[in-house]
C-alpha cells in the first residue's frame, strides 16, 4: 500500500485560506480520511463490520418481524424457525429482535460514554499540561489513583453503589475512560503550549481558556480521534461485559451482555440465545478494534 | 538502585492512599446507604435510624474512614478506660467468631449490657461463655448529675449507656426485627482497621471477610499462574513465527487469529469455548464448581477452561507485541550486520532476535496487569470459579460492602504491587533503562 499520500501533501501546502475554500477543505479532509482507511485492509474490514452492525441498528424495525419485548409463551427457548429467524429465548421473545435492538443500545451508549469521558478528560488534562507545577501534580496524582483501579472492578464498586441503569453505565465508563484520555490530552498539550502560535496568543493577550481551546484542544485532534475511535471499542467491550455480569441494563432492554447472562443457564437446551449474542459483541468489538487500530497505523505511517 | 526502589515505593504507597480513599468514597458515600442496602425496602425509619447508630454510620466520614483503615478500638479505649481485646474462637469447621472485651486489671475479659435499667457486667468464663453480676455500683455521674458507662457491649461494639435513658434498639437476624429497650445512647463498632488484617464482618457471609478472601486469593492465584505459564510461551513462539515470516499466509494468520483474541471480550470467549469443549465435544466440564478445597487436584479438567480463557486473550495480546518486536528487530542494522558478517540464520534469531523478544512479556506485564486481572474477574464468574474476582462480583450483586471495600483493595495492591515488581526487573534486565 502506498507510503506517501500526495493529497495530504498537496493540502499542506495549499492550506485553504479564503472563507469560500473552506467547504472544499472540509470535502478534501474527508477524502483524505477515506484514502487513509482504504490504504489499511484491516481498517476497511473493521469498518465494514461497524457499518454492518450500524445499518442493522438504524433499520431495526425494518428488518425484524418482532418486537424485542413480545413474548411468546408458545414458543420458549426454541430454535430456528420460519417464525423466528435465530429461536426463541427463554421468555419466548425473538432472539434475532433482541440483536438488532441490541445494537442500537450497545452503539448509543458506547459513544456517548466515551464522549462524556472526552469531556471530563480534556477539562483536566488541559490545565494540568497547560499550567503545570501544583495543578498538574495534583491532577495527575488523582487520576494514577483512579488509574491503578481494574477497569472492570471500578466498573462494578461504581454500579453496586449506584445501582444499574443505562445512565450509571455510561457515568462509570466515563469515569474509567477520564484519566487515560486526561494523560493523553496533558501530554499533547504540553508539547503543543511551546509552538510560537501560542507565544502569539500570549502576546496578543488572549485569555488562557481560550488559548487552550481555540489554540491547542483543535492541534491535538489527530491523536484524540484515533484515541477516540479505539474507546467506543473498548467501551462496546465493557458495555457488554456489564451486562453479562448482571450489571448493565435492567431487564427488559435489549442488551448483548444480559442477553449471554439469561441464555447462560439454557445453554444445554437452547444455545441460540448466547451464540447471537456473543457473536455479535465479538464482531462489533473486534471490528471497532480493526477499524482503530488500522487508522492508528496509516496515520502513524505518515509521521 | 536503592533510592529509585525506594521512591517507586512511596510513589505506591500514596497512589494506595488515594485508592483507599476513592474506594470508601464510592461503596460509602454513594446515594443508597449502607444501612438501607442491609435491611431492604421496608424497615421503619426508626429501625433504620437505630441500625445506622449501631453500624457507626453517624460518625462523621473522616472518623468512619480511619475507622476503617487503621480500627477503632484505640479511639474507644479511652472512653471505656480499660484495653480492648478481641478473641477469635473457632465455631464449626470454617466460620470464626470474633468477639470484643475489656481487660479488667485482674485479666478478666468482660462486656456489658443494660438489662431492666440495672448495669450487667458480663465475664467471660474459660470455656467461652459468660458469667453474669449485677454492676450498678460503676455507673459514673457526670456534671449534671446524669448516671452514664462507657462499656463494651455483647455485640462488639463500646457503647455509652444513660441510667434510664430508654433508648430502644433495634436489631435484626434471622428471625425478624428484635426489640430491645435500656439500649445505649452511642455506638462505636470495634474493629482492627483494614490495615491491621481486620476488614469487618460480611453481610452476606457471617463471618469476617479477611477469612473469605484467603481462601478466594490462593485460588485466584492459581488461575493467574497457570493462565500466565500456558499463555506466555505460546504466545512468544507464535509472535516469533510470525515476525520472522512478516508478510507470508502464516503470519497474516497467526496476526489475525491474535487480533481476534485479544479483542473479543473475555466473557464472549468463555462462553464460546464452553459451548465447543463442554456443550458439542463433551471433553471438559462447562462450570469450575469446587465441592471440596483440593477440588482442582483431584479433577484437574475443572480448571482447563477457565485458564485456556484467560490465557487466550493475553495470548493475543502478547503474540501481537512479539511479532512487532521481531519485525523491528530484524530490519535493525545490527540483525543485518551480523547477516552481513556471515552468521547462520539460526544464530541470528536466537542471539539477537529471541533475546529482544523475550523483552515482551515482561512489557506485557507491566502494561496489562490491569487488563489481565480484569480479565480474571470476567474469567472466573464465567465458569463460577471460586476465586478473589468471582467474590467481588457476588459482593458487589449484593452490596456487601465490606467485602467490596477489602476486596477491591487487595485486588488492587495486587496489580500495582506486580507492576511494581515487574518494573524493578525490567530495568534490571534492560541495559537501555537508567533509573534516576
């Protein structure tokens, strides 16, 4: 695949500065992206897989002849049939609903953990690379503390205190996120706070919370999107491991890891439930996980 | 060398502080109390209120805090005036009893308690149980002439009774809510602290919980060791054939037969090899139930799954990083120098290649302790496996919590303290690293 990529090139040296080129920079940024992902076969096949799932989450109800929540008392843990496409579970409702609703829980919740975990992890790592010295140390003393913790283990004292629901399952999975994406965002910062643009900032008397947002936050992008992307992995990872341990979404909602935990008992009469489910965890995380670590290593390529 | 030790240990120790502190935080502080995790949705908040004054839940946090990590029984001692001393008696097979006593001067162990207004002193015979003598002669009077005593009570905590204070007290167990007036004013529960081995009685268990937890590490232990033993060297070899076969059909299938493995979540991989080992061939037990101690020695097969899961993801994890070291080290000029300098490929790879790729495993170790013992807890309530993890879990399901407290600790100072000790070795090994 190629090494050298003469559309980046080229956009480093025509940097858009009229307003009206800024909508072709945009265009060009993104073709940009496609080109990075396409040069990586590990990338397109992690994002095949994420699209896949993604359509079956957005068309649901489309694609589904039930809801994930009728019950069939008739038909209680059976296999696959003309009726139902993937069985039954173990309360009669259709395993292949239940999959694709799930998905729509797993792609909702992951992102937006990760998002509020960005949030909090950019509110601390700005200033303590930023300002250094006492906020800095403090700061990072923290979030050592909070780094030394399992994740899954902060995980479970967190929801065992809180009580499961969709809303403490996307608090703990931001505060597991918090401190690694502060470290990342501190260390960016702190190699970015010594360029000139930001001597210039200074000079000109902008006010350092502006400095750090309109100066360096959008400098370290790059890193902070393929860091980004490789969460929604792990979160999707942790969602699902939530569920199976009986800390993740109360019952009924569909949910992947739940769906394992009630099929797990069955299991000699009915494996349908827990091999959908399973299976789809494993493909959504695995291909997350390509499509990151793919992009991770043709952007890396390039520096 | 010293002082680099010596630092990384301080450094440790303060990151312990602040665990502890988060720890406590979350299980204590966290909306839904202790005392309404206990007692369920339909005590009377006069019951709760009482239950929460027996627990010490009315103490302020700082005090419940250092109540917790270093006892109470030094802030109590002054207030009864006599030494406070618990006894640990043997009840049945397994469950320990620990029992709370003031030392008279003489040696006598005794309690107290308020029965029809009259002060009881309680001494303790040698066989264990108690003699009963009338003590009203010790009640003390303070300024305005109130009669109070300071006292260890029957239920191991010091107590404050007031003469004819009629404070009821309310108490549950196994046969419902009990009664009972003349009850002390103030409690404060009696414990060594979680740094003198003492982490309090679980709730759910009846017995303390540091007996419990022996019992789950050594087998958790046992798991993690094996996992490790199995996983590492397989995972060495493949990422070797793999890196020195960069590009060819081999590696592209050992690359993503790793990749697969270290991400799929350990659960799903628990679960998928049950269903293949346990459920289609019928080979290998599905649950890792132990009926007895030696349970794994005499049916070795219980143990197979859960180590083959929780060395698959570390397999994957490790082949990856060896495979990249190889590939890196075999487009270094010195691999190429000594090609160069006529050296058999087989020298090459175990003189230079093998020696860089032994690095990985212990890189892994210090990176991935976490993950892995995360993993661990994942692994072992898959196959309900009666270790450290599977105990957090059942705690956690059932806030338990000072089960969850002790246990999050333990299972923490385990992971910094093998980071720790896997990041001395590394720079002993490593020429590269100086410690400053």
């Amino acid at each position: 695949m190629g090494t050298e990529n003469p559309a980046t090139a080229k956009q480093i040296h025509t940097a858009p500065s009229a307003a009206l080129t800024a909508l072709k920079g945009y265009w060009k940024s993104v073709r940009d992206l496609a080109q990075v992902i396409f040069a990586s076969p590990t990338a397109v096949i992690g994002l095949t897989l994420v699209i896949l799932w993604v359509l079956i989450a957005v068309f649901a109800p489309l694609i589904t002849t039930h809801t994930p929540f009728e019950q069939d008392y008739k038909l209680v843990n059976k296999g696959p049939s003309a009726l139902h496409l993937f069985g039954t579970d173990d309360l009669g409702r259709d395993v292949w609903a239940r999959v694709a609703y799930g998905a729509r829980t797993i792609l909702l919740l992951g992102p937006l953990s990760v998002l509020v975990a960005f949030a909090c992890g950019v509110a601390l790592g700005l200033p303590a690379g930023y300002y250094q010295g006492w906020v800095d140390e403090v700061v990072m003393r923290i979030l050592d503390a909070f780094m030394a913790f399992p994740a899954i283990l902060l995980y479970m004292i967190i929801i065992s205190a809180v009580g499961a629901s969709s809303f403490n399952v996307v608090i703990a999975i931001a505060i597991g996120g918090t401190p690694g994406i502060a470290r990342l965002v501190r260390a960016l910062t702190m190699d970015i706070r010594t360029r000139e643009y930001v001597a210039a900032a200074k000079l000109c008397g902008e006010p350092d919370i502006i400095i750090m947002l309109r100066e360096i936050l959008p400098n370290c992008r790059g890193p902070l999107i393929v860091d980004f992307l490789l969460r929604i992995g792990y979160a999707a990872f942790y969602i699902g491991t939530l569920g199976f341990l009986g800390l993740g979404l109360p019952p009924p909602t569909p949910d992947w890891g739940g769906m394992v935990q009630e099929g797990h008992s069955h299991m000699t009469t009915n494996v349908w439930p827990v091999l959908c489910a399973t299976l789809a965890i494993v493909t959504l995380v695995i291909g997350l996980n390509m499509f990151a670590d793919g992009l991770r290593e043709e952007t890396m390529r390039y520096q | 060398m010293a002082r680099y030790v010596i630092r990384r240990l301080m450094t440790m120790l303060l990151t312990m502080l602040l665990v502890s502190i988060i720890v406590f935080a979350i299980v204590e502080i966290a909306p839904g109390n202790v005392a309404r995790n206990m007692l369920g949705a339909f005590a009377t908040p006069q019951q709760e209120e009482s239950m929460r004054q027996q627990l010490g839940l009315e103490r302020s946090v700082i005090v419940r805090y250092v109540s917790w990590l270093f006892g109470s029984d030094w802030q109590a001692e002054p207030k009864v005036g006599l030494p406070l001393r618990e006894t640990v008696s043997q009840q049945g097979l397994v469950a320990r009893s620990r029992e709370w006593w003031a030392v008279e001067p003489n040696g006598d162990l005794v309690q107290w308690d308020v029965q029809e207004s009259q002060l009881i002193r309680l001494v303790r015979q040698p066989d264990g149980s108690t003699h009963k003598q009338p003590a009203d002669q010790d009640w003390k009077v303070d300024a305005s002439g109130q009669a109070y005593f300071w006292g260890v009570d029957t239920g191991n905590r010091a107590a404050e009774w007031i003469r004819g204070s009629k404070t009821v007290e309310y108490t549950y167990d196994y046969s419902g809510w009990q009664e009972k007036v003349d009850a002390p004013v103030e409690y404060i529960p009696l414990s060594k602290g979680l740094l003198r081995g003492d982490a309090g009685m679980s709730l759910r268990y009846k017995e303390p919980v540091s007996e419990v937890i022996g019992r789950r590490i050594t087998n958790s232990l046992i798991l993690a060791a094996l996992a490790f033993l199995v996983s590492i060297p397989t995972a060495v070899l493949l990422g070797l054939i793999a890196g020195l076969n960069e590009g060819r059909l081999i590696d592209r299938i050992i690359s993503i037969a790793g990749l697969i493995t270290a991400g799929s979540p350990d659960f799903a991989t628990g679960i998928l090899l049950i269903m293949v080992f346990a459920l289609w061939l019928k080979v290998l037990p599905g649950a890792a139930v132990f009926t007895s101690k030696s349970a794994i020695l005499k049916d070795p097969r219980l143990i197979v799954l859960p180590v083959l899961t929780a060395g698959l993801v570390e397999v994957g994890y490790v082949l990856r990083i060896t495979r990249s070291s190889v590939v890196e080290v075999m487009n270094s000029p010195y691999v190429r120098t000594a090609i160069l300098k006529g050296l058999s490929y087989r020298q090459v790879v175990v003189r230079h290649v093998l020696q860089n790729a032994m690095m990985a495993p212990i890189t892994v170790i210090m990176l991935h302790v976490n993950w892995f013992i995360g993993g661990l807890v994942v692994v072992e309530s898959v196959f309900g496996y009666p270790g450290l993890g599977n105990f957090i879990l059942n705690a956690a399901l059932y806030k338990d919590v000072y089960a969850i407290e002790a246990a999050s600790m333990v299972l923490i100072l385990l992971a910094v303290g093998t980071q720790l000790i896997a990041d001395l070795i590394y720079s002993l090994i490593n020429p590269r690293i100086r410690y400053t």
